[in-house]
C-alpha cells in the first residue's frame, strides 16, 4: 500500500541543504528576538526592582558620601563601603517639615580576612521604624529578627541555617531572600543590635576606617518618604537647605543613570533586533521566491492533474510554515539555553540591574517569538504563493509553443 | 463523456517595443468534439496552435471567447476549485515535455492523482500501468535517475492511473523509441477502447495508423480529414 504524500515534506526533504538554511536564518531571528526581548525585559525587571527595594524617595546621607559615587557604587553597583554621621542630624532631618516615614540605616563592610566568612555590605534597619525592607524580608521571614540573625541576598552561597562569621562574631542566617537582580541579593540585613555589635567587633578589632567609632552614636543613612502633601523636590531642598553636613538626594535622581544606561542597551538591543530581522526577512523574501521559481514547471503539472490555485498557495505556506514552527522552536530554544543559564554572566557583563521575569512573563515572551517566527515565514512566502496560484499551467508547460 | 468545444478561440498579446502591443490567434474559433471510445489525432507543425486548443479543452486556458463542454457542463462556468476537481476526477493530461516532481519516487508521480484530494491510491493500476510501459525496475528511483523516454513513460503513467474519461496527450511519445512509441499509443488506443475520449496532439505521422479521428491544425484554423 502506498502512502500518503505530503508534498511540502518532500519538497523540503528533497532539498535538504535548502531547508537546512532557511531554518537555521528563522532559528537566527527567532533568537535575536526572543534573546533580546528576555534581556530587555529582565533590565526593565531589574530597574524595577531596583525602585522598590530603595523604597524610598529620598536618601539622607554624610556630605562626604556624596562625592555621590561612593554611595552609588555601594547602593547600586554592590561594591561594599560604609560611612556615618551623628545621630543629632537625625534627629535635625526628622524634625523637618514635609518628612514622613523615617528610618535610619547603619552600614558596614565585611572583610576578605579569616575574621569574616565572606566580604559582604552588611545593612542594619530599625524594625521599629522602617518602611523600606521590613515588608521585603516578610515575604522570605515572618518573625522579627533576633540578634545576631541575619537575612542574605539571594546570590549569597549560605543557607537558612548556617553560621556566618563577620569580624569574628557568629551569625545565624534566619533568611535568604528572593532574587532582586541587584546589588542587594550580595547584601546581609540585620537589625540594629547586631550590627552595632559587628561595627564595635571591627573597631576592637582595628579593622574599620573609623578608629573612635561608637555605633550608639551614628546612623549610615536615613531614609524618608514625603508625608501627605509635600513633594519630593519641596522636602530634599529643604534639608538641603538647612541641615548642615547631610546631602539629601532623591532616589529616582540616583537610578537616572542606571536608566539612561538601560534605555541605551535597550535601544542598541532593539536596533541589533532590527537589523537582523531585516535582513533575515530579505533572504527568507528571496530563499522563498527563487525556490518556486526553479519549482514552476512542478507547480504547472500540479495544476494539469488537478491542483486549484489554492491548493498550489497552500503548498507553497505550507512549506514556509514548517520551516517557521521547527525554526521558530530550534531558536527559541536555543535562546532560552543562553539567556536563562547564563544570567548572571549578562548581568556581570552589562552591569546593570538585572532580573529575569516570571515564568508566565517568559512563556508569553517565548509564545510571541515563536508566531512571530510563523508569521514572518508566512508572510515572506506569501508573494510567491499568489505568484504560483496566478501562474498559468498551459504558458508555462507550453514553453515556446503555442 | 463527451467533451464539446463551441466557438473557442484564444487571443494572447504580444508585447512589441517599436510597435506596441499587438494581439494575434493562436486558435481562430473553432467547434470541436472529442467523442467517447474514440481516438482523435490532431497533427500540425510547431506553433499552428494545436497545444493551445489541448489545454483550452483541459480547462487550463481559459478561451478568449466560446465555450467547453463536458457532457453538456460549461466547463469554465465553474469556479476554480470544481473545475481542478473535474480535471482531477476526469482527464488524464500527458503535457510536453518532462513533468515529473523531482522530490518523489517514479510510483509516488504515479499515484499523485489520488494524493491531492486525500484518496485511497490504486496501487495494483500503478503497478500494471508500470509493467505495460516497461517502467516496473523504476518504481522508486527518482526522477533525476531516469531517461527522458521513462520520464515520458511516467508521465503517461500518471495521466492514466485514475482511468480518466478523458485523455489528453501532448506529443505523449516525443522521447521515446518506436517499440515503446507503438505501446503507448496500444495503450491509449485500448483506453478509447474502454470506453474514454481521447485525443492526441502530435506531429508524428505515425500517428495516423492509430486514430479513428483525425484533424489537421494550420495558423490557429482546425481541419478534419
């Protein structure tokens, strides 16, 4: 019994290097799209993430500190770092007009020495009053923290569980946070207690750059949200205004550059997508119209034994929809094995926050390239389609008879 | 069934940059009957409009002007699609030339008829056919493997396999030997035998033993002897 024929199958199959190339050019645009789609998203992700983990609108530091790339490297870039002021300031900033929720931070920075089991910015908040990581570490940790527990970031290597040591005192991780894709999943968050306890431990230990420090004394950072009916901008140029040897910054002024840089990798991303898909578009165009071309005469005869011109377009769509779905599938696979793998070397290499998106948010991303990949296969053969099904059989059978 | 053409003729236009377009008839109108279990030879030299009359009556030109009947059916009354499934289901078309699909077997080519509207193919008519014109050793070479005379061969093979009630050849022996020239045209003589419309354009003069019909066609006008 003979079997059925597909003739797009065996149109394909029989010209094997062909189809070879035409797949792996829709594998390439899939790739770029869905590769580049995932890593623009995933720094959309990562900015903002970023936003919600600051938390607050506006950061009082050290005038010192504001040599502003110091805080930044610490804030965004994850370097570790720390400085204070006295808690007077505090005090001075929380007495301002316009100031809402307030919280202090202190900071401190781990060494690379045996005292410490890793070099890590350490964080200290004050349960009572923050508003900024509290609700973040809930998701992860429901109690308050004791003293000496700890909560990492997530690209820290330690567990729930395990003992870290900074500066010769032993913590206990209570909590490993999800992944934020940014300079706070290399962090530690503790409360005050305790990283009064590891700042005084660095002292002893002649290990902190302030030699006279007393930790009772000192906030890193203070933290504010406008209260009701004030602006950002009213609130900031107030303190800057008349509290002496602080800097209050807003936070979206902070993360400009990180979104300038963003909007950039964006933009060259989206160029590079461009410019590819052009050109793919252009040779699947020219792959598909010479194909038919040197296929007429086949087409012709299909036509004398029976074919209708719809049955000759649907041949034709019906060989550049397989090459779009096994392409389509080949190069997003092939994306989601270099993306989602290699994430953190992405992130490392552009140095900008980075987070991929959710599950659901992939799967919709990988959906949208493989129709895409589809739709263009379809769409570039659609113009030798209606060429075939206009063709007429006795012209081209005839040659140069009549 | 009995195909009628009343009044065809075909006009195509001739591009001509120092004169212009001009159009000229490939077939002048002409009435014309293929008759059920006959064999009708058409002869006539190269360009005397003879292939265009062939395809006009296969429902693949559409006439300038005239009609085709099939068994009392205007033939291009219907819409694309019915009529492809008539030409399907009732002729077998043996064009010029070599009209095998490159990416099937010689069996495949055969029973591709049967293919493009999902039926069950005729396997057992494949391999008689196959036998009669000395094609059986071929059944699953491709066509790049074989001859101009077997592609020929499998042409007619093909054109024959669904016993069309109408048979349709274009110089179906062009490539091929006498000994395999007189089995085919045995062969569409049998098929007029059994019953089919057959006619066959050529300029063979061989042609002639085998024709109960035959017609003389000169600068588009038609002529029966």
């Amino acid at each position: 019994m003979a079997k059925k024929i597909s003739l797009p199958l065996r149109n394909l199959t029989g010209k094997p290097v062909r189809t070879a190339v035409l797949i792996s050019l829709t594998a390439l645009l899939t790739l770029t799209v869905l590769a580049g789609s995932i890593i623009v998203s995933s720094l959309r992700q990562g900015l903002h993430s970023l936003e919600a983990r600051l938390g607050a609108d506006i950061m009082v530091v050290p005038y010192e500190a504001t040599t502003k790339s110091r805080l930044e490297n610490i804030v965004l870039q994850g370097n570790t770092g720390y400085f204070y002021m006295e808690n007077a300031l505090y005090d001075k900033v929380a007495a301002r007009e316009g100031v809402g929720q307030i919280s202090a931070q202190l900071y401190l920075a781990s060494a690379s020495a045996g005292c410490c089991s890793v070099p890590v910015q350490i964080i200290g908040f004050d349960p009572e009053t923050d508003f900024t990581i509290t609700p973040w570490i809930k998701k992860s940790y429901g109690k308050p923290l004791a003293d000496l527990d700890i909560v990492v970031g997530n690209d820290l290597n330690a567990f729930v569980g395990d003992t870290l040591t900074f500066y010769g005192v032993d913590c206990r991780v209570a909590a490993k946070l999800d992944k934020t894709g940014t300079s706070f999943d290399t962090a530690v968050f503790t409360n005050q207690n305790t990283i009064k306890a590891l700042i005084r431990s660095s002292v002893d230990r002649k290990m902190n750059d302030f030699q006279k420090l007393d930790p009772d004394k000192v906030v890193s950072c203070i933290l504010i949200n406008p209260a009701d009916g004030y602006s950002v901008e009213e609130v900031v140029n107030d303190i800057n205004i008349h509290v002496k040897k602080v800097k209050a910054i807003r936070t979206k002024e902070m993360i400009s550059g990180i979104s300038e840089s963003l909007s950039g990798v964006s933009d060259i991303t989206v160029i590079l997508i461009a410019a590819v898909w052009l050109l793919g578009i252009v040779i699947l165009l020219l792959a598909f119209t010479m194909s038919v071309n040197e296929r007429k005469r086949e087409f012709a005869v299909l036509r004398v034994i029976g074919s209708s011109r719809g049955m000759l377009a649907s041949v034709v769509l019906r060989e550049a929809l397989t090459i779009g779905v096994i392409g389509g599938i080949a190069g997003a696979a092939l994306a989601l094995l270099i993306v989602l793998p290699f994430n953190s070397l992405i992130e490392t290499q552009l140095g900008l926050p980075f987070l991929l998106p959710a599950a659901g948010t992939l799967i919709a991303l990988t959906v949208a390239a493989l129709l895409i990949a589809v739709l263009v296969s379809a769409l570039a053969s659609a113009l030798s389609a209606y060429r075939i099904s206009r063709l007429d059989p006795a012209v081209i059978l005839r040659g140069d008879q009549t | 069934m009995k195909l009628l053409a009343e009044q065809v003729s075909k006009e195509f236009l001739r591009e001509n940059r120092a004169k212009g377009t001009n159009s000229f008839f490939a077939v002048q109108e002409t009435d014309f009957a293929l008759e059920e279990g006959t064999l009708t030879v058409l002869m006539g030299r190269s360009g005397s409009g003879k292939s265009t009359l062939l395809n006009m009556l296969g429902g693949l030109s559409i006439p300038s002007s005239g009609r085709v009947l099939l068994d009392g059916n205007d033939l291009y009354a219907l819409p694309d699609r019915e009529r492809s499934h008539q030409r399907n289901r009732h002729f077998g078309m043996i064009p010029q030339g070599q009209t095998a699909l490159q990416s099937l077997t010689v069996l495949e080519n055969i029973l591709l008829p049967y293919s493009l509207y999902g039926e069950e193919p005729d396997a057992d008519r494949a391999e008689e056919l196959m036998q009669l014109l000395d094609i059986g050793s071929l059944r699953d070479a491709k066509p790049a493997e074989l001859s101009g005379g077997e592609l020929r061969r499998t042409a007619i093979a093909r054109a024959l396999i669904r016993r069309p009630a109408v048979i349709l050849a274009d110089e179906p022996t062009g490539d091929l030997d006498d000994e395999n020239t007189a089995a085919v045209f045995r062969l569409l003589k049998n098929a007029a035998g059994a019953g089919a419309s057959v006619l066959v354009v050529t300029h063979e003069n061989d042609a002639m033993q085998y024709a109960d019909r035959l017609y003389r066609m000169h600068a588009g006008v038609l002529t029966a002897e």
